[in-house]
C-alpha cells in the first residue's frame, strides 16, 4: 500500500498547506499454476533373438561313418577276421587270407546301412538339440518383451501421476496465495479508509493550534471558533447532502470563520492578516 500524507505549517505567516491523501493497495497478481508434464519414459527395447545356426559335424557325414565301420581297427572288422578264420579253422585253413578277406567283405556289404543309421542318428540329435535351442531363445526373447512392456506402462503411469499430483498442487498453492493476497489488500483497503476519516479532524486540529494565541486572549474569537467548529462537523455529519455541497459548506464556514476573526484582530489591535488562511474540507 502506497499513502501520500505531506502537510506543513508554518506558525510566522499561518499558513496550513494540505495535500491530498492518497492510498494505492497493491494487489498481489493471480498466480499461475505452471501445468506439470508427464515425461513419456523412452521405450526399453524388447528381447531379440536370433536363429541358430551350425556347421556341419563329422560324425554327420557318411563317409566318415563308412570309414569307423570298415577301418581295420574298427569292431566289426576285427570280430570278422576272427570269424573267418574259426571259419577256416574248422575247414583245415587256419593261415588262409582268403578266408579273412572274404569275412572282411561280408562286413564291408553292411557298412553301408549301419554308416548311414549312425550318421542319420547324429544329424537328428544334432537338429533337435539346435531346434529346442531356438525355440528356447524365442521363448526368453517374447518374455523379456513382455517384461519390458510393463515396465514402460508402469513408468508412464506413476510419471503421469505424478504429474497430475504435481498440478494439483501447484493450482493449490496459487489458489492460497491469492487468498493471502487479496486479504492483505482488504486489510489495507481498511487502513487507507480509516486514513482518509481522520483527515477532517486533523485539519480541524491543525486550525486549533493555529489561532492558540487567539483563542487565549480573546473569548469572544474562542467562542466564534468553537462555534464554527459545530457548524463544521454537523455538516461534516449531514447525511443529506453531497460530498460537493459538504466541500462547499465547509468552505463557506472557513471563509465566515476568517472574517470574524480578521474584524475581532482588527478590534483588538492585531494584526491577523497573515493567519488567516484556512483550508477547504
């Protein structure tokens, strides 16, 4: 609140110089509520997967298979020259070659079949283990998806939440703040008002002390005074007329007043001229 109250007397010439009063509430500004924003959490990326892929193992090959059935330290090659040789043992051939190599051949006429079951067995195996693998990745890949999912929803859950608590409580505080505001402008408002009441009194009170000196010498001057103090607060009090008929009447009675006292100086040898200056209501 912004009060202008300047006045000045000067006792010598009698002067009452009066400003006016003025009173300016600053009234606090509506606050804004800035708006929170709920930050979109950056998508987490989800479980990748990969197909699985092998190289060729050698027991898948047939080659290799024929070869562990037919090799000369292989089992079977072994259990048929032994074969072979009873064989010729009980035909009267026991160092015959002929008889070996015709057991080695028997042998060599079924590698074949068992080559190609031993290298189909290993392919199988192989397939399915790499098959399970795959199926196993995709698995933890659409799992770790969902997860990452969820998490981003939840996140911009609680961040919007977050956000809308956040606003609330932002259009709380503005809310009370202008409450806060606006009582102190009211508060201020009444001040300034009972301000401005009292200034009629003080310039009465200011025109008391100005014409002390007459008021103690002469009764006559005390009583048209006093009087003209009546008048003045019974017009001040007149709920009948205007602000503009109360300036007026004022005026007119400090103008009565001034006269009598300039006649009274005048009767009694004093020079009033200088002191008789009042001001309007």
């Amino acid at each position: 609140m912004t009060t202008t109250n300047n006045q000045s007397w000067t006792p010598t010439d009698g002067i009452n110089n009066y400003n006016n009063v003025s009173a300016t509430p600053q009234l606090a500004q509506t606050q804004t509520a800035n708006a929170a924003t709920a930050a979109a959490p950056a998508p987490t990326a989800g479980g990748l997967t990969s197909a699985i892929t092998r190289d060729v193992n050698s027991n898948e090959l047939l080659s290799n298979q024929v070869n562990k059935v037919i090799g000369e330290d292989s089992p079977l090659m072994q259990q048929a020259a032994a074969k072979a040789k009873q064989a010729a043992n009980s035909r009267g051939m026991l160092n015959s070659s002929m008889a070996v190599q015709a057991g080695q051949a028997a042998v060599m006429d079924r590698a074949l079949p068992i080559a190609q079951y031993d290298a189909g067995v290993n392919t199988n195996v192989l397939n399915t283990n790499q098959s399970n693998q795959q199926q196993t990745n995709t698995f933890n890949a659409s799992q770790q998806q969902d997860i990452n999912k969820f998490n981003t929803n939840t996140e911009a859950q609680n961040n919007q939440f977050n956000a809308n608590n956040q606003q609330d409580a932002n259009k709380f505080n503005a809310s009370e703040q202008n409450k806060t505001n606006i009582f102190n402008a009211n508060e201020q408002n009444v001040v300034i008002k009972q301000f401005m009441d009292q200034s009629n009194k003080l310039q009465l009170a200011d025109i008391e002390a100005s014409y002390k000196t007459i008021l103690q010498s002469e009764a006559s001057a005390g009583s048209l005074y006093q009087q003209s103090v009546r008048n003045i607060s019974d017009i001040l009090q007149n709920p009948d007329l205007t602000p503009e008929a109360k300036t007026a009447a004022v005026t007119n009675q400090n103008e009565l007043l001034k006269t009598g006292l300039n006649i009274l100086g005048k009767i009694g040898g004093l020079n009033l001229d200088g002191l008789l200056t009042f001001p309007t209501a």
